[in-house]
C-alpha cells in the first residue's frame, strides 16, 4: 500500500515537472529546463511510467540540442526510441527519428541525417501518418538538393523542393509550412541564388 500511495503521488509530479520545463525552454534557460527533466526523469522512472520517460528523454535531447550539446542530445533521443519501441507508440518513434536526423543536420553529418529522415519518413508512411511523412520528405529533398551532400541529388531538385513546399502549404501545418519556407531559401543559397532565396 505504502509503495502504491508512493506512485500515486510521484507519478503526477513526473508530469507536472515536464510541464514546468516549457517556461525555461521558452526563455532560453537551458540550464534551468535541464534541472527540471532530469529531475521529472528520475521520478518518472522511480514510477515505473514507461510512456512518461520517453517523452522526458525526447524532451531532454530537444533541450540539449538547442543547447548544441549534440551528441548527449542524440543520447536521450535514442533512449527514447527504445522505450517508444516498447510500447508499441509509433508516433513517438517517427518523431525521435526525425529528431537525430535534425540533429546530424545541425552537426553537419548531412548522410547521417538524411539516412535518420529516411527512417522516419518510411516509418510514417507504414502507419499512414501523412503529416509525418511530409515533415521528413521536406528534409530529405533538402539534403539530397544540397551541394554540400553526398546523396544523389535527381533531377531537378530545386523544382522538386518546390513541390514539396506547395504539397505542405495545401496542408493545415503552419509551422511545418514556414520550417519549409526556411529550408527552401537554405537550399537555394547553397546553390548560389542568393535573389531567389531572398524572395522565398
């Protein structure tokens, strides 16, 4: 009795101290947002709440991320896909993917990232998460239009990040529609339209 009383509480702090860390995040204090997860994550696990602590260690690898601490961040992003794979949620898996992808990007390991987007986008196509599969293939394309890339760029991958665009402003997505904008005006200046990338 004693032990369930102890989860019963511990389990609601776990939840409110993930939903604390938000404020430091948007405040830009890291260090601050840092303290509250691991101590979210340390009652999380204390509670045996699997789904808890993945989403703490997905949140963790965002914060550390953004703090450029990236391969801590590729840590927790991992730990999370082993717990998101246990349980069988598959959304949570596709966006742990996508996570390491973005974060290789921002290392520069643009094979390393294009090959994490890959997963995650064919992950999301298996279970028909459409906006899953747009987020990545928006990423890919990106990559594989890069001159800074190694992966075959096709043909025409300037017409075809265009396409890419259009298809996600056609969806309700705003801010999956304005991350596209961005990566648009990114791949046109790597290729030296600097006027187009302006105007984008």
């Amino acid at each position: 009795t004693e032990l369930l009383l102890h989860r019963l509480w511990i389990t609601p702090t776990a939840h409110a101290l993930l939903g604390l860390s938000s404020g430091p995040i948007r405040a830009g204090d890291m260090d601050a947002a840092l303290e509250v997860l691991e101590d979210a994550a340390v009652k999380a696990k204390l509670a045996g709440d699997r789904i808890l602590m993945g989403r703490i260690a997905n949140n963790l690898g965002i914060v550390f991320c953004i703090a450029r601490q990236y391969e801590q961040a590729l840590e927790h992003f991992r730990h999370s896909v082993t717990l998101r794979q246990g349980l069988g949620y598959r959304i949570g898996v596709v966006t742990n993917y996508h996570n390491i992808g973005d974060t290789y990007l921002r290392m520069g390991d643009m094979g390393r990232a294009w090959a994490a987007f890959q997963r995650s986008r064919d992950l999301a196509r298996e279970m028909g998460w459409d906006s899953g599969v747009a987020m990545n293939q928006i990423f890919i394309t990106f990559i594989e239009g890069n001159p800074r890339s190694q992966e075959e760029p096709g043909e025409d991958p300037v017409g075809r990040m265009r396409q890419a665009v259009a298809q996600i402003e056609r969806s309700a997505d705003v801010e999956l529609a304005v991350t596209a904008h961005w990566l648009m005006g990114r791949l046109l200046a790597a290729r030296g339209q600097t006027e187009a990338a302006l105007e984008v």
